[in-house]
C-alpha cells in the first residue's frame, strides 16, 4: 500500500482516495468529447484514520461547499487536457488543503489605540466639524 505524505505527523493511505473520470467541459476541440479527462477525486475525511479531530474539523471548515454531508471531500480537476496532469493536480490540492488545515492558526491578541493614534483621531474629527460648521449660513452681525 503506497501513502502520499501530506506533513512528518499526516500520511493518506491511497486506498483512501477514490477518482473517477469524467468529460471535462472547455477547451480540446473535438477530443473534448471523446476523452474522460476531468478527474473527480474523492477523500472520506469523516472516516479516515489518517487524520486527526482537529485536523478533521477544520478541513471540514476550509472546504465549506466541496464538503459532502456525509464528510467526503470532493476536488473537480480540469484544468489540464491529460488524466494524468489532472489526476496531479487533484492530489496536490488535496494535500495543500490538508497542510492548511493542519497548520494552527495564530490566535489574535487584541491590543488598545495607542496614544498618538488617539490624539490624531481627534485631531482630524475636529478639523472635519470645522469645516462642517464654515459651510452653514453666513451670521449677519
């Protein structure tokens, strides 16, 4: 059993994937017709044991519509004319979205204005309502 090495912790058996071959729609003439070069590659992430929870619930976040109910993730490749350009570039897909989903996010520390942010903002607020006030209705003294 060959396994497609994703990080140094992930490793995707193959017999996980499952690819099927469709007609692909766009450019290749009268070949486009003939041959099933499109490639729709298919990943139960629900029931894989390669994957971890964590990895697993944010690639269910990340895909969002290639997500199935059921948890398979579905990646249409046909960008190129050959099955096997397509096939690649299925699989490397579906390796960068497992990378991303590994990765842990930086989680964000709110910080406060600083001072000179502040006084700048006021600064500016009211040179706005001075100019605001200018275009009023001339006082008559």
């Amino acid at each position: 059993m060959d396994r497609i090495v994703v990080t140094p912790h992930i490793a995707i058996d193959e017999s996980e994937l499952e690819e099927r071959f469709v007609q692909a729609s766009g450019p290749g003439g009268q070949n486009v017709n003939k041959v099933a070069t499109a490639v729709q590659l298919r990943f139960d992430v629900a029931n894989s044991q390669s994957l971890t929870e964590y990895v697993r619930t944010r690639l269910k976040t990340l895909a969002g519509k290639r997500m199935t109910r059921d948890g398979v993730l579905v990646i249409d490749a046909r960008r190129f004319r050959t099955q096997d350009r397509n096939r690649e570039d299925a699989r490397e897909r579906l390796i960068d979205l497992i990378r991303e989903a590994a990765e842990r996010p930086t989680p964000r520390r709110p910080t406060k204005p600083t001072l000179g942010s502040k006084k700048r903002r006021l600064e500016t607020k009211s040179k706005r309502a001075q100019v605001k006030k200018a275009r009023g209705k001339p006082q008559i003294d």
